[in-house]
C-alpha cells in the first residue's frame, strides 16, 4: 500500500533524522542544525515536529538517547542511531529513492 | 504486537512517568537556550519560543509518543473518581453497600450451588455410578434392597460392573476411654472397587475377608480416624476389640470419600450366613452400582427391572410386588438440596434486581446533581466521549469496590449456609468462598455498573454546555421523564422487595405452623438415649430385665420425672425394626397383602415421659409381663383406618415384627398420633407392644426431667455402665434437638429468604428516600411559592407523603402479581398456609406500604418546614 502523504511527510522527516545522526550522535538542537545546514536552509523543522518524532524513533528502537554534556558544558540528551536504525535508513533511503523516481518519470513525462 | 522492550519501555513510562516529564523538560529548555544562544551570536533579538511553537502542545505530543496515554486517562478518571466519591460519602456508602449486598447474594449462593450442585462427586465417572432401589407396589414406596433380592440381582443382572451393598451395622469398642458405639457398613466384595477410590492409608478388603471367621479388618473414614484416632499414621496394622473380639485395622479412605454420608464411618466385611440369601422381606441392605461403560442409566434399569420380573414369579410371595429402581448417585446425594438452592439463585436474583434499581436510581440522581459540573467542564472543551468515560470509570470503581465487599459478604454468607445447611446438603466442609466465588462477585459487580451506569452517562453525555451555565445549573433538574423513570425504579424495587417478602413469609407461616400443630408429644424437657443390647444381654428374658432395671434405676436419678423405653424415637433415625404387618380378628384379609403399620415395642413409661395422650383404655403397666395377655396400644390413626366409628379396645390383632413370635394381642388402649418421621409428615397407623412381651435388644430410652435434661447426661450415662461396663450408650441428646435437626432444612430456606427480604425491604426504602428527597428538594421554590400562597404546613407535608406512597403503592400493586409467583414456586414447601394466604399478602403489602411512608416522612417533614422567605431566596 502506498504511504499517505501524512506519513509520507513524517517518513521523510524519519529518514532525514536518521540520517543524520549517520555519522555521530547528536542532541535535539544540533540536529535541527545540521538539518538546516545541509537542506541549505530549505528545511526549517519545525521544533514542535522535532522531539515528537525523536521520542517515536526511539521508541521503535532505532535511535538510542543519553544524556551528555553541550559543546558549551550544558546537560543536553544525545541520540545516536542504532543497529535496527542503520537498517531502517537504508530501507527508507531505497523507498525514497524509488519514490523520487516515480514522481521524476511522471513529472518528466507531462 | 508490543516487543518485550518496548512493553518495558511502556511500563517505565507509567511508573517514572514524573521523571520522564522532567528529562523532557531539560531538554527542550536546552533546545530554548541554544537557541537563544545562537541569536545572541547573531545579534538579534531572542527568537523566543517561536520556533519551538507551543511548548506544552510538544511536550503533549511527545507524551503520545509513550504509547501510554489511555492507561494515564484512565487513572486520571479513577484518581478523579476516588476523589469525587470521597466528597460525597453518603451517596458512595449508599452505593457502596447496594452493591456489596448484590453482588455478595449472588455469589454467596453461586458459592452454595457451585459447591454442592456443581462438584462432581469424588468418584471417577460418577455418572455411571446409582443407587439401586426396591420399589414397592403395594404401598407406593421406594424402599432399600433385602439381601436375598441384591444377592440374585448382582448375580443376574449384566448391565453392572460393579453391583455392591452396605448393611448398616454398630460394633462396640472398647476404647481407652470406655465403651464407644461405632456406627458402621458391612459391605459386600468389591465395594470400594465399584467407587473406584483407593485407601489413603493401607488397603481395603480381599475377597477372602468376605468368609466366614476372616471378617474381623475394618477400614477407617478420615474423619473416624481423625477424630477416634488422632489421624494417626501408623493405625493401620493396630488390634483394637470390637464387640469383644480383636479386629485389625487395614486402611483408612481419603476425606473426599467421607462424602459418602458425610458421618464419621467405619466399614467392615460382610460375612454372608444362610440367612442373607432368603431374606426377600427385609429391605434393609443399601445397594450402589457402578453400570458398565456405553450402557445407560435407562438400560440399567430395564436389566434389572427385567430380573426383578424373574424374581417376582419365582417367589411371588413375597417378591409379586417388588420392582427395582436407579437413581443417578448425584441426584441421590444431591436431589433433595437441590430445589433449595435453585429457589435461593431465583431470591437472590430478585435481590439483585432491587439493587440494580437502587444503584441505578442513585446514579441518575447523581448524574442530575453534576449537571453543572458537567457544564462547565464542556465549555472547557472536554468531549461528551470523555465525560461519559468519566462517569463509567466511576461507577466501575464503586462496582469493583462493592464486588470486594461483595465478596466479604459472601464469605460470612457462605459460612452460614455452612452452619444451616441442613443434613442432607453433603460435603458441608466444600462450601467455600473460593476464587470463582470471587469472580461471580465481580462480574456481578460489573455488569451491574455498566448497566446501571449507562443510563446516567447517556443523559449526561447530551447535556448543554451553555444552557446549563446560563441557568445556573437549574436546566439540569430532572424532567418530568427522568423523574418518571426514577419513580419507576424505586416502584420496582418494592415490587420485587414485596415478592422476597411474601415468599418468606409463606415460609415463616408454615414453619409456625408445624412448629405449634399437634405433634402428639411434648419435646422439652426429655433426655434421650440409645442402647443396642443384643449382645450384652442375650436372652429376651435378659433384656426385659435389662429394659426393666435400667428403667428403675433412672427413674430413681434425682430430677428424673418419668422414664420410658421405646424402639422408635420420633424424628430420630432408626434404631431397630420399626414396621410389622397386621391382622385384624375379625376382619377378612388375604395373607399376602396384610397392612403394614408403624410398630413400636415400648414401656408404659414411654407414653409418660414424652406427655403422649391416653384416648381411651390405659397404657402398659408393670403388670404386663411375658406370661400375662399380649397386649397392645394403637394410635388415633391406627383407629380411624381399622375401626371407623367403633371403639378397638378389647379387640384382638395379630402383629407380625421382627424376631418376635406372632402372638394375637389384646388392643387395651389408644394413644394420640406422633409424628415419627417428620414433624410435616402425618402419623401412620400404630401398634405399640410392652418390651417385657417382645424383648428386643434396640431399646432407647426417653427421660423427663424436671431441670435442663443436658446437665443429667453424666448420671443417665452412670446408670447404664452399672448395668453393663461394656455395653455402649450410642446416644445421647435431647428431644428438643431432634425437633430442631428435623426442622434444620426449613430454617436454613427461611433464615436466607428473610435475609434478602429484608435486604431488599432496605434497599427499597433507601430508593425512596433518595428520590423523595431529591424530587423535594427539587421543588424548594414551589413549595416556597406554594406556602407564600397560604399553603399550609400539613398540607405540604401530605403533598409529598402523597407522592411517596403513591409511587411504592403502585410498586406493591405490582409486586402483588409477582408474589403469585413466589407462591406458586414455594406451593411445594408450604404447610398449614395456603398458597394465597391474605394474611401473608396483605400483611407483606401494608408493611412495605409503611417502609415507604415511613422513609418519605423526613424529606416531607423538611420541605413542611422550609421557610417560605428561604426558599425563595435559595435561587
């Protein structure tokens, strides 16, 4: 079955967070960071979408939290992707792929 | 599916649910800051909380994320719930106690039933397991089996695994502590195989015990081991002198088997002499069979009706007449409770219908008093779906808190059923309140909130949020419908209390009636004793002097007023041979279908002691010895069937009794009826013969005294061991006991149906009470216009009695038709009462009718005294 586009949204913010927590565990804040650095300022995520959808990968097991110390030595809760996680992304990286595509040839095609 | 981890991850966010709240916090205050951090790098102003949005909608959403969110409603709605019934402590207590008492009925007599009825008995496949019968066509009566006619079934019928019989039998032992009576079965080959229970301790008997000279082993019941020999491990293998001989304990039966007839027993072999097989006239032998696998209980019968046919024309002298009979083992132990308890499930379920109103009147009396509440709380935006779930939540913890108490009950409940339950309820000792008790007290519980919770929660569910603001909770008095179903619940409720209340009363009726109808002797007062002297006096002219002396010597105990021997104690089981058949000088009547009487072998004393009527003629004297004239005394009944209209005294009659020589006797006197085998039970005709011309060894004694007869036991028991060291005194009780044992099954049936009754009488005027209140108190300010009108005092006073009564009237006119029922259902179990009694019925009414006005009178008495001024104002 084909993904609603509201889960289509909240799969793409999934894929986006685990992503990047790919290379290294981070907090909340410097995922929103990197988020917006990397989209080139395109994706300003929204905070309120933020932590709800940090607390639900973590409930599925794919992102683990602990709490760490701040680049400026403040109490900050750190999350890094799992093994379960690292699975995950690559399966909804391939969907996104081939979703992107389809939307491509359907675009292209017009 | 929930992985283990996240069930633990869902447990964690119930448990630390307070320390999750606060790492969230931290968190996002960190998010705040390093925001707030980075416009200040930038130079702006604080982006504030605009980017995060509204705080406490995440912190929501992230809560949802825990998965746990209705868990937390839930015990948020209960928290919620325990608070507001804490505010309002007499509605909850009210509550509170409907439902215990309810639910508490319900299961205490699920528990009766469930432990008598239910249980399968403790044998494997009791249902091929009977009792065999012989019935008796010609006088109509089911009666137990003569040896000669078990011998020849057992050997001829083929539908039987097992076929087995038990002789009822005494051995006297000689304990440490003196003679003791063993009541005991002399059982036949096989008898435990055919239960098919094995000893607990040792062994049962083997096939050659059942020989002569070999029979001398007894196996143990538990509770005759328990109680005679301490439930000593080590008994089996032990000697002890039964009827002056060693015998050798060889088993003991587990408790379960006790069941049998729930006394304390001993069984022992038996050891067939040449008797047994030509006995055909002597239905004394208790026959269990256990029917062969795939034959049914109806094919059982036919194979043994069939040789009981062969019988009847191979000796039609005394078998012409002898059929056989089965009946399903659990119906025989359990036949006779069973009505009872169905009875007591129908009354307790009436009861409950009378709670169930009750809880449901409050309820909606409770749901009108929250309108406001109710208001106020959706303009704040909780759903109709949300409150209604309140109100559920609510009345389930009143539900689940009542079924415990429920349970409570039904524990007390439970021990005094065990404490009435009459003799024929067996295994007594399994009546208890168990888990599915439990459960029955819950589910009863619940389903009773979710029914009587509906109702309110729906009305409540469609209220107005701003209507009920604006009128200041006004617009949540109860319509002239809700008030009509109140009034119809509480109309209910006395409907069903005056059903409870005329079946206990027909009850109580005729329990006065048999307790205060002629018995044709007087129970207080009397001391009663059994000896069985056979074997410690053997020859009849021993006995008579044993009989004799025993007399004499009791008589002269101080306080004794009069002493008598009988052979038949009324209301007590059997001692000896109590029927004989009868031939009346004078009157034709063909040897084979000669009348069976009741026959007593007696003293002149007897009549004494027990204060029975002397009609006509005198009793036996003294004087009446061996080698006088045989004599002999009937009763009223006895006269009316032989000797309508004439007077029987020096007529001559032939009675034939048991080990006793056929002697034509003199009738010399007429006594009154007694009723000898329940206090219900019309007498039948009797002959009464002197011990001293039919010496038998089954000699019970009857003693009046002039204190309480219990505190003579010792000197009573003195004077038999000065007779005989050895011989045994069987029994020792009083009269009055028997009365009270024979009249055990009708209190037990009386004592709960009063209960409920009376339980419901409760129920029915707390309902009045509330809803009379309510409904005044919902009309303050027209009763205050009223009396600013010049209404009086009196006259508002009967406005609202008149309200009151009309409602539990029309409940009691209801009820009237529903008592039909009851009565109906009782018609079985009534005597001297008619069915329809008026004065049960209009008695039952007139006193509900004054619950009711009695439990209006102080909401009427509190609006007559409202203060017109007051009223007014209270808006």
């Amino acid at each position: 079955m084909a993904p609603a586009p509201t889960d289509r949204l909240q799969g793409t913010l999934d894929l986006l967070i685990l992503r990047t927590l790919q290379s290294e565990p981070m907090h909340g804040w410097g995922i929103a960071q990197r988020l917006l650095l990397l989209s080139e300022e395109l994706f300003q995520v929204n905070q309120g979408s933020l932590y709800p959808a940090l607390h639900r990968l973590e409930d599925r097991g794919w992102i683990a939290a602990e709490w760490g110390t701040s680049e400026n030595n403040r109490k900050a809760r750190y999350y890094r992707i799992t093994t379960a996680g690292r699975r995950q992304l690559t399966r909804e990286r391939e969907e996104w792929n081939a979703f992107v595509a389809a939307v491509t040839r359907v675009l292209s095609d017009a | 599916m929930l992985s283990p981890r996240r069930i633990l991850r869902r447990l964690r966010a119930l448990l630390s649910r307070e320390q999750l709240d606060r790492e969230l916090d931290d968190e996002i205050h960190f998010h705040l800051e390093m925001d707030a951090d980075a416009a200040r790098r930038h130079g702006q102003e604080a982006p504030g909380r605009a980017s995060l949005g509204n705080v406490p909608l995440v912190k929501d959403e992230v809560r949802d994320v825990r998965g746990v969110r209705p868990v937390e409603d839930f015990l948020a709605d209960v928290r919620l719930a325990v608070r507001g019934l804490i505010r309002r402590p007499t509605f909850t207590l009210a509550s509170l106690a409907t439902f215990a008492l309810g639910a508490g009925g319900v299961a205490a007599v699920f528990g009766a039933i469930n432990g008598i009825l239910l249980r399968p008995l403790p044998y494997p496949e009791p249902d091929r397991m009977v009792v065999v019968w012989e019935w008796n066509n010609s006088h109509s009566r089911q009666q137990e089996a003569s040896p000669g006619n078990f011998l020849d079934w057992r050997e001829r019928a083929t539908a039987f695994e097992y076929l087995v019989a038990a002789e009822p039998y005494g051995l006297d032992w000689q304990s440490p502590d003196g003679p003791v009576y063993l009541s005991t079965w002399l059982v036949t080959e096989n008898f435990f195989e055919a239960f098919g229970v094995k000893p607990m301790l040792g062994r049962t008997f083997r096939r050659d015990e059942h020989q002569q000279g070999r029979g001398r082993v007894v196996v143990l019941g538990w509770s005759k081991w328990q109680r005679q020999f301490g439930g000593d491990p080590n008994v089996i293998g032990r000697i002890i002198t039964l009827d002056g001989s060693p015998w050798e304990i060889i088993g003991v039966m587990p408790r379960a088997f006790d069941a049998m007839d729930g006394n304390d027993l001993l069984w022992a072999p038996k050891v067939l002499t040449g008797w047994e097989p030509t006995a055909r006239t002597s239905p004394f032998w208790t026959v269990v069979g256990r029917i062969k696998p795939g034959v049914t209980i109806e094919q059982g019968g036919a194979d043994l009706r069939r040789v009981a046919a062969q019988l009847g024309a191979e000796y039609p002298r005394t078998n012409a007449s002898i059929d056989a009979v089965l009946v399903p083992i659990t119906e025989q132990v359990v036949g006779s409770a069973r009505r009872a308890l169905w009875l007591l499930l129908g009354a307790v379920g009436v009861l409950l219908m009378v709670a169930g109103a009750n809880v449901t009147g409050l309820q909606l009396a409770r749901a009108l008093d929250r309108g406001r509440e109710f208001a106020v709380r959706a303009a704040l935006g909780a759903t109709s779906h949300r409150m209604v779930r309140q109100l559920v939540t609510e009345s389930f913890v009143l539900a689940g808190l009542g079924s415990l108490l429920g349970f409570a009950l039904a524990f007390g409940g439970l021990g005094v059923i065990r404490r009435l339950a009459p003799p024929a309820v067996p295994r007594p000792d399994q009546l208890q309140a168990d888990l599915p008790v439990l459960l029955v007290a819950i589910a009863v519980g619940l389903i009773t909130a979710l029914v009587s919770g509906l109702a309110p929660a729906l009305s409540a569910s469609r209220s107005n949020a701003a209507l009920g603001l604006t009128m200041g909770g006004r617009a949540f008095t109860a319509g002239p419908l809700a008030r009509r179903v109140r009034a119809t619940l509480v109309g209910g409720q006395f409907a069903f209390a005056l059903m409870l209340l005329v079946g206990a009363g027909l009850l109580f009726r005729s329990f006065v009636a048999i307790l205060t109808q002629d018995r044709g002797f007087q129970s207080d007062h009397v001391l009663v004793t059994v000896t069985q002297a056979w074997g410690y006096f053997p020859t009849p002219e021993a006995r008579a002097e044993y009989v004799r002396q025993a007399s004499e010597r009791l008589r002269q105990v101080p306080g004794v007023v009069a002493v008598g021997m009988t052979s038949s104690i009324p209301l007590n089981e059997f001692i000896g041979a109590e029927t004989g058949l009868v031939a009346i000088a004078g009157q034709a009547t063909g040897a084979a279908d000669l009348p069976e009487v009741h026959a007593v072998i007696a003293t002149g004393g007897y009549f004494d002691a027990l204060r029975i009527p002397l009609r006509g003629g005198r009793v036996f004297s003294d004087n009446d010895r061996a080698t006088t004239t045989a004599v002999a005394v009937v009763n009223d009944a006895f006269v009316r069937r032989f000797f309508p209209g004439e007077s029987p005294i020096g007529r001559r009659i032939t009675l034939g009794i048991a080990r006793t020589p056929k002697t034509e006797r003199e009738i010399i006197g007429v006594v009154a009826d007694v009723r000898r085998h329940a206090l219900h039970q019309e007498a039948r005709p009797a002959v009464y013969v002197p011990h001293a011309q039919a010496p038998t060894g089954a000699a019970g004694f009857v003693i009046r005294t002039q204190a309480d007869p219990d505190r003579m036991t010792e000197a009573v028991k003195g004077v038999f061991a000065g007779l005989s060291a050895s011989m045994p005194v069987s029994k020792v009780t009083t009269m009055d006991r028997l009365v009270g044992e024979s009249l055990r099954e009708r209190r037990f049936l009386l004592t709960l149906l009063a209960g409920f009754a009376l339980a419901g009488i409760c129920l029915a005027a707390t309902g009045i009470f509330g809803v009379m209140s309510y409904i005044t108190g919902e009309r303050t300010r027209e009763i205050g216009v009223r009396m600013a009108f010049g209404a009086d005092r009196a006259r508002v006073l009967g406005m609202v009695l008149g309200d009151g009564t009309r409602i539990a009237g029309a409940g009691i006119v209801a009820g009237l038709l529903g008592a039909l029922l009851t009565s109906r259902i009782l018609t079985g179990m009534l005597y001297g009462v008619r069915a329809l009694d008026p004065i049960t019925f209009v008695g039952g009414a007139l006193l509900l009718l004054a619950v009711g006005f009695a439990a209006t009178w102080i909401p009427a008495r509190r609006a007559a005294g409202l203060d017109p001024v007051e009223a007014l104002r209270s808006e």
